[in-house]
C-alpha cells in the first residue's frame, strides 16, 4: 500500500470515528430532546433558540464527516459545537482530572483536536466529495 493510500485511509479512519462518535452525542439530543441545552443557555442569559445548533454540530456535521462531502464544513461545525459545549457545560472543569489521573475534559478535548485535524486536513481519496474536499 502507498504512502498516499495509507494518508488517505487514515483521513477516512478519523472521520468515521469521529462522525460516529459525535453523532451518538446527536442521536440522543434526537430522542430526548435540547431542554438542557436550553437550560444552560437561559442560565447564561443567551437565547434559548441558540440550542438548537446543537443539531448542525452533532447531527449534520457528523454525516458529512461519515459520507465524505463537505467535509472541512463538518469539521467546523463540530469545532463550534464542541467549543460551546466546553463554554456551557464544562467550564469549570478545565483544571480537573479524574481519580486515574484523566484529564476531566479528555473526551471533549480530543473531539476538539479531531476536528481540527479534519479541518486541516480534508477528506481524503475515500470520500464522497473527492479527495480535496
């Protein structure tokens, strides 16, 4: 396998995983709804119709992800998403770690730093959109 291959399917490799993952987050806002999230805007005096971005970053954006079109617009969108989420609810747990010696936020941290990468890095040949999208 080339080295091409290999970028390429570590590209795909990074999306499906983090497509999957955050779209289990937008699933469960699907059955159950955003009222938390409304909540949490309302305790921070923004407007409550803001919650319900919450379904572009974790419903959308993680499709795109998975199919490979519009790939870097998924990456950013879950970049914002992920950015409120640790402004809302994990805002004060930046300091905190975990009994183990986990930093408290390492989930968030590292949808944030997936992103990032997508975002940097494309799609990949195996993609819908083709390999610069």
């Amino acid at each position: 396998m080339s080295q091409n291959s290999l970028d390429d399917f570590a590209r795909l490799l990074l999306r499906l995983v983090l497509g999957i993952l955050i779209f289990f987050h937008g699933w469960a806002k699907i059955r159950h709804g955003i009222g938390g999230i409304e909540a949490m805007l309302a305790m921070r005096g923004l407007p409550a119709f803001l919650a319900w971005g919450v379904y572009l970053g974790e419903v959308l954006a993680p499709l795109l992800l998975i199919l490979g079109i519009y790939t870097r617009l998924g990456a950013a969108l879950i970049i914002v998403n992920m950015l409120v989420a640790l402004f809302l609810a994990h805002s004060g747990h930046f300091s905190h770690f975990t009994s183990s010696g986990g930093w408290r936020l390492e989930l968030q941290g590292m949808f944030l730093a997936a992103g990032v990468a997508i975002l940097m890095l494309g799609a990949g040949r195996y993609s819908l959109g083709g390999r610069w999208n």
